[in-house]
C-alpha cells in the first residue's frame, strides 16, 4: 500500500495540470491547449489503472 501513495499523488497532480489545461485553453479559445489538458487526464487515469493492477499482480 504504500507504493500506492506515491502513484496516487502523481495521479491528482497530473490530473489537476490537465483541468488546468483545459480551463485556460477554453478561456483563450484554444481547441489544441485543451486536447493537450485532456490527453494529461486521461493519460493520469491510464497510468495509474496500470500501477494498481501491476501492483496486485506482484502480491
């Protein structure tokens, strides 16, 4: 569990520079600044699915 933490912590903060991304690509009217945000949440979300099922394989 406590390989988790640090995976989990990238997630949040991966997820969060993606929202980010996308709000400010949607205030200046910037089609590829929010494909970029979108492409770093669901890259966040991929990556951390892998880390889970790798580490309860590893058990």
């Amino acid at each position: 569990m406590k390989q988790l933490i640090p995976v989990i912590a990238g997630t949040v903060l991966l997820a969060a520079l993606g929202v980010t991304t996308v709000v400010l690509g949607g205030a200046d009217d910037s089609p590829g600044l929010q494909l970029i945000g979108v492409l770093l949440v669901v890259g966040a979300i991929v990556l951390a699915v892998r880390s889970v099922r790798n580490a309860r394989r590893a058990r």
